[in-house]
C-alpha cells in the first residue's frame, strides 16, 4: 500500500496516510475534512553496491555507485 502526504486546505494540517490505492477517498485527521491537497512524498533507499565506480566520489548516487548506469558511468 502506498503511504500519501497530505495538507489539509481547511486547517493546513499536514499529515501521510497508508492507503490501498492512489484513488482511495482520505480525510484530515486534524478537522475532518476532505478538502485535501495531495503533495509529492519523497523517498530514499539504500543499498550496498559491490560495483566499484571509478569516479565514486562524483557519483550522484552518493555512498557508491550501483545505481545501473544511470550516472552515465557504465558498469
């Protein structure tokens, strides 16, 4: 299930909500109400490489790369 961030337009609480589906009906814990404005939720996650990228140091992927090329570095 995806986890939503939320910002209630009634009483600008901000909140996340685990729901089933992206469509699922949600309201503000805060007030009740439905009037909300969903917002973009970020995310990391961290894995250990075993690739070892010449120019680690520059990589955005910060900590090694492993990111499958997506630097340009091709591994």
């Amino acid at each position: 299930m995806p986890i939503f961030r939320y910002t209630c337009r009634k009483c600008h609480a901000g909140f996340e909500l685990l729901l089933p589906r992206w469509d699922a009906p949600a309201k503000c814990p805060a007030c009740g109400s439905e009037e909300l404005e969903k917002e973009l939720n970020r995310f990391a996650a961290v894995t250990k490489s075993t690739v070892s990228c010449p120019a680690q140091s520059v990589c955005p992927s910060a900590g090694g790369c492993g990111c499958g090329g997506c630097c340009g570095h091709k591994h």
